[in-house]
C-alpha cells in the first residue's frame, strides 16, 4: 500500500502535517476526515521515504493513557469502537493516531480488538494481544486495562531503576579513559624527554608506562578500532550463533555485582506478566510460552520452556519452578501455598512484589557500593600513572647533594 505525505487542518483550523498509508488519494481523504482533519495537500512517497516518515515512535507512556483511557470506557459501557475513534480524534500521537485509525477500520471491517492490535506488532506485543484477547473472552476488558496500565507504569520504574545502576559506571569509565588518554598522550612524553636530558636507568613501571604512551600515540587508530572490532564481532557471533548467543546470556547472568541484579528484574519481569496473564484467565501453559519471549535472556526463556514441559507431563506449577533452581525457597513456599489454598493468583502477586522489592532494593544497594568503588579504582589508577612518572625524578632529587 502506498504511503502519503499530507498537509491537513482540523476541526479548529490549526494545521497538521504526517504520513498516512492509503489505497488511493481518495482514501487518504476518507481516512484523514474520519481523524478528524481535512486534506490540502499531499504527495506520494517512494518505498524508502514511506519507511521512514512511519517509524514514529510510540512511547510507553502513549500506551499507558491508551490503556488508561479504555479502562474508564469500558467501565463506563462505551463500545469499544467508539472508544477507539473518539481517541483517534484527541490523541496527540500522530503515529498512535495512525495506528488507532487502522484499527477502526479493522473492527468496522468485522475484527475483534486483539486481532486489530495483532496486526502492529511494532505497538502491541505478544503480551497485551494475548490479554486483550483474553479479556474478550471472559468479558473482563477494564480490568485487563487496568493491569496493562499497572504493567506500563512499572516497567517505566524498571527501567529508570537499570538506568540508574548503569549511568554512574558508564559516566566514571568516560572520565577515567578521558583521564589516562590526557596523560599517556601529553604529559608523559613531555615528562620522558626531561628524563633522556638527565640519562638516568628508568625504573620498571616508568619503562611501562612509556610503552603505553608511545603505543597510544604511534597506534591510535589500532587502539581506538580494536575495540570497537571486537564487540562488532561478539555482535555478529551472538546474533548468528545460537550456541553463542545461548553463552553471552549466561555470562550476563554470572557477571559480578550485575549478573544477580540482572537475574532479578528478568524474574521480576517474569513474575509481573505471569501473574498479570493468568489473572487475565490465560491458562498457565499458554502464560508460560508467552513468557519465554518477555524474559530476553535464552538461559531462563530455556527453563521456562522446560518448566511448561513439566506441567505438561503432569507436575504441578510448584515442582516445576523449584525443578528450575532459578527462584529462591521463599517463592517456591508462595506458589505452593497458593495452589493449595486455591489462591494462585494471590500468590503470584506476592511473587511480583517480592521480585519487585527486592530489584529495587538491591540496586539501591549495588549504586552505594558502585560510588567508592569505583572513585577508588580511579583514584588508584591515577596514583599508579603519578608514581610511575615521578619516581625517577625523586631518585634524581633523592642522589642530589646540597
């Protein structure tokens, strides 16, 4: 279908500008008035343009006053379809404006809700499809809604709660390579050559360093290029290599002080979307086979996988978490009292907020102990570098007689 660039007014006579797939120029005019706008001008747009004019994005937080906005409708009995075109008429998204346009034709067309989402996989994934989907059929749609917009909110908290952990360390690694580079490439040169004036035996370290120096200056490019060549390289292998792709998610796990940080938001992950999906009414096998695309790690997507094999061949949801050894005692005493009280649901939610708390809790930890840590390997790194460049000059001072 051809894409189109348009100039538009709406109803208030303020201009609008985007891109819209359309069938012909007469479709784009029957789409955009059903937005809401009126067209002026348009042009057609070659297959690459098309690409990129529609890659708007669509953020969390567009989706989180999506879901919002349905819950209070649905609430309040409004058929779906009319939700869905008095939002396309008020969103500010253009993108989401495209996307909820396509969806009213969709279900103007005979669709259901979770087979119009389906079709813009780059806006909804497996997950909200498959609760949406859920939420037809047992007639619960706000409460779907609801846990979606609960979702989104707390995977904004994750994610900040990563950033957080991350930014410090990458911040102080930019600082100390700016560091070493200022000194390996101006101070110890000009340090060296007051050294070869004097003709004094260089000690080891000072020797070291010089060599460091000279192969950051003569090799630059070399020391720039090979590691960006290598982790291009671990790229190509882990995205080709399932074998490799299946070991770099393990080391991720196993690295110190993030690898057991990292194990906990993906369980957390995991446990949020279990518990969302199976008080959605998704059986439990299918919950879990939706769960091995949501953890992001094939090391744990593995075990999941094998979990729902065990269910499958008959033990309960109990045994197959403890058979994992991926969750801790605690988790697995919830899960069993849950199933046999009846209260999975209850349980799972206790399993997400443990899983939630503890995330929080130990990045918390991990940024208290990240600061000295790291002030103190720098402090230590410039200490090495100072003592290797003035320790000659002190031996110098050292065999001076006044």
């Amino acid at each position: 279908m051809p894409s189109y660039q348009y100039k538009a007014v709406d109803r208030g006579g303020r201009p609008a500008r985007g891109a819209l797939d359309a069938v012909n120029e007469i479709d784009l005019e029957l789409r955009l008035r059903r937005m809401g706008l009126d067209l002026i001008t348009y042009r057609q747009l070659d297959q690459k343009v098309s690409r990129f004019a529609n890659s708007g994005r669509i953020t969390r937080q567009d989706l989180i006053n999506f879901c919002f906005d349905m819950e209070q409708m649905s609430r309040s009995g409004i058929p779906l379809i009319d939700g869905l075109r008095d939002l396309r008429d008020t969103i500010d998204s253009p993108r989401l404006r495209e996307v909820l346009t396509a969806m009213t034709e969709d279900m103007e067309g005979g669709k259901v809700m979770s087979q119009c989402m389906a079709a813009h996989p780059g806006v909804f994934d497996n997950v909200f499809v498959s609760l949406v989907r859920a939420g037809e059929q047992t007639g619960r749609m706000a409460e779907v809604f609801e846990n979606l917009a609960a979702s989104l909110k707390w995977q904004d908290e994750l994610v900040s709660q990563t950033q957080r952990l991350l930014i410090y360390p990458a911040m102080v690694l930019i600082v100390v390579i700016a560091v070493v580079a200022f000194l390996l490439v101006f101070l110890v040169p000009q340090v060296v050559s007051l050294l070869k004036t004097m003709g004094i035996a260089l000690p080891v370290q000072t020797r070291v360093l010089i060599f460091a120096s000279n192969l950051v200056i003569d090799y630059w490019p070399l020391v720039l290029g090979a590691p960006a060549a290598a982790a291009a390289a671990l790229v190509f292998v882990v995205r080709r290599n399932p074998v490799a792709a299946y070991m770099w998610d393990y080391t991720k796990l196993h690295v110190p002080l993030t690898g057991p940080i990292l194990q906990k938001i993906i369980l957390a992950r995991f446990a949020n979307f279990f518990a969302l999906m199976y008080q959605s009414g998704i059986t439990v096998l299918e919950a879990l086979r939706t769960c091995e695309s949501i953890v992001d790690n094939r090391v744990i997507a593995d075990g999941v996988m094998r979990a729902g094999q065990q269910i499958t061949a008959g033990d309960n949801l109990t045994e197959a978490f403890r058979n994992l050894g991926m969750f801790p005692p605690l988790v697995i005493r919830m899960l069993h009292v849950g199933e046999n009280t009846g209260a999975l649901d209850t349980a799972l939610n206790n399993v997400s907020y443990f899983y939630t708390r503890d995330v929080r809790e130990s990045v918390d930890k991990a940024l208290k102990l990240l600061e000295p840590t790291l002030t103190l390997g720098l402090g230590v790194l410039l200490a090495l570098i100072l003592w290797s460049v003035l320790s000659p000059v002190y031996d110098i001072l050292g065999k001076l007689k006044f």
